[in-house]
C-alpha cells in the first residue's frame, strides 16, 4: 500500500473520536424547552421571537386552540378571551387548526403605527392538551 499508512489510520480513527466526542457534548443553546409548567406533553422550542418588543402580559398554563387565519398561518386563541396571538415559534407539530394546546409565554407589545391580524407572541412552554 502506501508508504504512511500505518500513521494515518490512528489519526483518521483519533479524529473521528473527536469529532464524535465534540458532537456528544454540545447542548443546544436555542432550544427554550422547558418540562416545568408544560404539561403532560411537551414540545420543544427552537427560537424566540420578538425580542426587541416590551412584554405587555404573561400567559402561564394557559389553555388554548390554534386555528387556521389563512394557508401556513395560524394563530392561538387562550381559552376565554377572544384575541389572537401570533404562531412565531409556535412549533410545527402543534400548527393544526383545532389543536387544542396548553402554553405560557410572554405578549409582546404592538407599535402605534403597526396592525396586527394577531398579537406578537413568544412561547417559552407549550404542550397538546
């Protein structure tokens, strides 16, 4: 074979334990998952939203339905109110209309000059119901 063959194997199976190693050890930064408050079945968060928007309400174990406002769009209505809010990281296994949800998150505020088909809204825990 080739003359450096013997030297290559150990540091092909070295760095490949070390790229395994690293890939083990990473935690995800972006996902807000959290199993405190969510419910029997949670599901995880990948992103925030809204950032950048002072919070006007907090909704805690809130029951709720999201429902379809048009194709790929969909909105949370909480149980005994009558305003929606807005699916920014709603996850994708929950975007079904009629999916009956529990969740907590923040309300975020809306702009003077801005309209809304529904409030800016940040999950931090949500689960099926």
């Amino acid at each position: 074979m080739y003359p450096n063959h013997r030297i290559m194997k150990p540091i092909t199976c070295l760095l490949f334990a070390m790229l395994l190693a690293g890939m083990m050890s990473c935690e995800r930064e972006d996902v807000l998952y959290r199993t405190a408050d969510c419910g029997d079945n949670p599901v995880e968060i990948q992103s925030n939203c809204y950032e950048d928007r002072a919070m006007v309400r907090t909704y805690t174990n809130q029951p709720g339905m999201v429902i379809q406002m048009e194709p790929g769009r969909f909105a949370i209505v909480p149980e005994g109110d009558s305003i929606r809010l807005d699916d920014c990281n709603l996850p994708e296994p929950l975007k079904a209309e009629g999916m009956r949800i529990q969740f907590s998150g923040e309300q975020k505020e809306v702009y003077p000059n801005e309209k809304w088909a529904a409030y800016p809204f940040n999950f931090t825990c949500v689960s099926r119901q």
